[in-house]
C-alpha cells in the first residue's frame, strides 16, 4: 500500500534530484527497422546562394530527421551517405536514392528575399513509384530503375523568418508523416514536465515547457516545494499542477502563454491529480476533504463539486475517455491497485484491469482503442510501460527498465512519455505505441520527471 500511494502522487514523500534546462535526444534502441528515408538540400537551393548567405535547407533537415527518428517508423539517410549529385536532374534520378536504400526522398531549399525574409521550399517523393513503371498484364509492374520519383507532396512557404525555421521544420515533419503513415503528426506540439535544481537553500522545483523534442524550453513557475501532476487544457493554452509552495497540496490553473496563475482547489488533505476534460468545461480532480480520497468534477465555470466516487477505498489518477462520458482511474477497491472504469452519467464502475498485479496511471488513445498504463507483472518487483488493448483485453510491455512510470501520450496516440530511472537521476524515455523504437531524453544535467503532453496546438 505504501508503494501504491508513492507512486500516485498523494504522499508528501518524494525524491529530490538536479534539473537542467534543454532535453537532449538520444536513440537507444529500436525492435524494427523503420523506413529509409533521405532528407536532402536540393541542388537547386546550392544554385541560387552566395557565398555570405549560410542558411540552408540542411539547418531544417537535421531537426526533420530527428523527428522522424523519433517516431519509431523512419529511419533517416544522412548527408555522409548521399550520392554526390550536381544537377536538379540527376537529384531526381531514383536509382541514385535506391542505390543507398531510401525508399522515401525529401528535397528541399532555402531562398532569402531580402529583410531576413525566405522562402522554403520542399518536396516529398516515392522513389519505387515512378512513371518508368510499366504495368503488365497479370497487374505486377516492371521497375525499370529510371526516370524521376513520384512527387506526394510539393509545398512552398513564404515569408519565413529564420526564427522560425525550426517551427517550420516541425510541421514539416508532420506533413511528411501524414502523408507516409495516414497518422496525422505530432511534432509541432509540445511537452510539460517538472525539474529540480539543487541550490545552496536546498531543491528549486519548476515546471517546464518545450517543443516536443525538448527545445526552447520555458519556465513557467519556481518554488523550493514541490510541484506535480501538471495536466494540458484542450485548447492547449493552460496547464493545471498541483503545489506544495505554501506546504500543503493546492491545484493552480496557469496560462503558458501569459504566466498568469488561479488558485483552483485548496481544501484541507490531499488536492491532485488534475485532468482536463475533453470539451474544456470540467477538471476530474483527487480530493480527500472527506476522508479517502475520492474523485471529484469540478465545474470550471463556476467552481462547484460534484463528488464521483464513495466508500473505504483510494480512488486517484483520472483520465478521461475521449467522448468524455467516462473516466478511468486507479484504486486499491480489489485489495491491489487496479485500474477501473467510471461511467459519470450513471456512476457506474468496472474494473478494466486483470493482467498484473499492479496497474496504475491510465492514458486513453484518442480513438479509445487502447490503454497505457504503469504496469508490473505477477511475481515481480519492476515497473513497465505497458499497453492494454481494450477490446482484445491483450496487454503489451512497451518498456523493460526497473523502474518505469508517468506516462503521457502524444495527441495522435502514436508515442509514449515517460519516466525512468538512469543510474541515480530521473529522466524522460519516449517509446512507440507499437514498440518499434525506444529513445531518452535527459536533461544535460540532472533530472526530469512528470511528462505530460500537449493537446494538438493547431
């Protein structure tokens, strides 16, 4: 029982460790090869520069190529392993791509127009699907390894910024990823997380932000007591946390964009874990004013309470449904904590869970398909990322360290947060839903903790 309350968040009792500021990505393991794609400056970019203009395409195709490598299904060509090639036509012969094993093209430039203005510019090409295919008979296709790739996608952007290049790149990789995977891309989001400095007056405890792939992070608040359990709104714009600033546990709504705080939830035991409805309009909340705690709506119109759940047990972690017509929390009802299942309109509850003697800290897919949770086996003491199928019931293990929780999940259900342990710090690990790749992002120094992702942004 002490291990459940530990790891849900509702005891006082929590680790210290260091914290910097910027993620760093790190590729530590893959199950399965992911397509070769190249990411290339086109040759048509290198024709119109000058010698003092340095911006290329090639500043926007390392961030893409990390993207895609972060999704678990591309595996990005880099510049070492392009043929070299010196006319627009040549670029576009797929025998050259082919002949290093890409199966997608990405050529893309950069053009300035004066006032630190450019244009940027990129197309995406299916290098086995070319018009020197001729179809047979039988319906098989000869491939005659000539002629141009298949253009699935020419895009042009005007007016950019070179701050922005990094932005654009990001939806770049979105556009790319949709149209190879039909899965709409989440690389233009962004993540929340918790960090602690050490300082000569003991832990500083702050809530971050930052791209999804941990740049250009943001200071939202500071305090020596601890923060957690930051939860997104559903336009994105805000944040809800829980605090322990005034040395009790109190819930905030912030606005990222403005830094402006409100006090929402400061009853007398335990206020936490926040979580937003789908529509915006209610916070699923954990509140113990009467005894256990039990979970509660809390209208954010107009503040008002409506208790959800009753009895000797602890109920805590809500997660929302995507219809918004239910809620999927933890509690110990069965003896073990286990996930379970509430319907708001008629209060009643099922138990989802029955693989594992411990599940915990539900995450719904948008399309309520599937069910991540911190998950440990029968006759073990490790903790896993795992996801449950909810219509099979199939449990899958995502993730194999000693100690894996807190996961969160990109808006398109297609990749996993989480915290883990390395050595003696704290970091941040991201797997695929499906398994097919695994990589780290620890802070430069020190420690992360609590992920949450954010909503789509546009």
């Amino acid at each position: 029982m002490k291990l459940f309350l530990n790891k849900i968040g509702l005891l006082f009792l929590l680790i210290a460790f260091q914290a910097h500021a910027r993620l760093n990505i790190e590729i530590t393991q893959g199950e399965a090869r992911g397509v070769p794609i190249a990411i290339a400056s086109s040759v048509q970019e290198h024709s119109h520069k000058t010698n003092h203009v340095r911006n290329s395409f090639e500043e926007l195709a390392g961030i893409i190529r990390n993207d895609l490598k972060m999704s678990g299904r591309f595996d990005p060509l880099y510049p070492e392993q392009f043929p070299i090639l010196r006319t627009i036509e040549q670029e576009l012969e797929v025998a050259s791509w082919q002949s290093i094993g890409a199966e997608n093209l990405v050529l893309g430039s950069v053009q300035a127009t004066g006032n630190d203005f450019y244009t940027v510019s990129f197309k995406l090409l299916d290098v086995y699907n070319t018009p020197a295919q001729i179809p047979q008979q039988n319906g098989d296709t000869v491939n005659l390894k000539s002629g141009n790739g298949t253009i699935l996608v020419e895009k042009v952007y005007k007016g950019i910024r070179q701050q922005d290049f990094r932005a654009l790149a990001h939806h770049i990789s979105d556009v790319i990823y949709e149209r190879l995977t039909g899965i709409r891309g989440a690389f233009s989001t962004r993540i929340a997380y918790v960090m602690v400095v050490k300082t000569m007056n003991g832990n500083r405890y702050s809530l971050e932000v930052a791209d999804a792939d941990g740049f250009n992070p943001v200071t939202l608040v500071k305090s020596h007591q601890p923060i957690m359990s930051p939860s997104w709104s559903a336009d994105g714009r805000r944040l809800a946390y829980v605090s322990f600033e005034k040395n009790r546990a109190e819930i905030y709504f912030i606005d990222v964009a403005t830094g402006k705080r409100e006090l929402l939830s400061h009853f007398s035991g335990i206020n936490g874990a926040p979580a937003w409805s789908p529509d915006g309009r209610q916070l699923a909340l954990v509140l113990s004013k009467t005894g256990n705690p039990k979970l509660y709506l809390m209208n954010i119109a107009n503040k008002t309470l409506t208790q959800l759940t009753e009895g000797y047990s602890i109920d805590t972690e809500p997660a929302w449904s995507p219809n918004g017509r239910a809620l999927y929390f933890t509690s110990n009802r069965g003896g073990k904590p286990q996930i379970y299942r509430l319907d708001i309109a008629t209060r009643q509850v099922e138990r989802v869970t029955f693989i594992g003697n411990y599940n915990a800290r539900p995450m719904l897919t948008a399309d309520g398909k599937y069910l991540v949770m911190m998950h440990r086996e029968d006759r073990s003491d490790q903790f896993h990322i795992a996801s449950l199928d909810l219509t099979s019931g199939q449990v899958a293990i995502l993730t194999h360290a000693r100690l894996d929780e807190s996961p969160t999940l990109s808006p398109n259900g297609a990749m996993v947060l989480y915290g883990t342990q390395d050595g003696d710090r704290q970091i941040l690990g991201l797997v695929t839903l499906d398994g097919r790749g695994q990589l780290r992002l620890p802070a430069r120094e020190g420690s992360v903790q609590e992920p949450a992702w954010s909503p789509f942004l546009s």
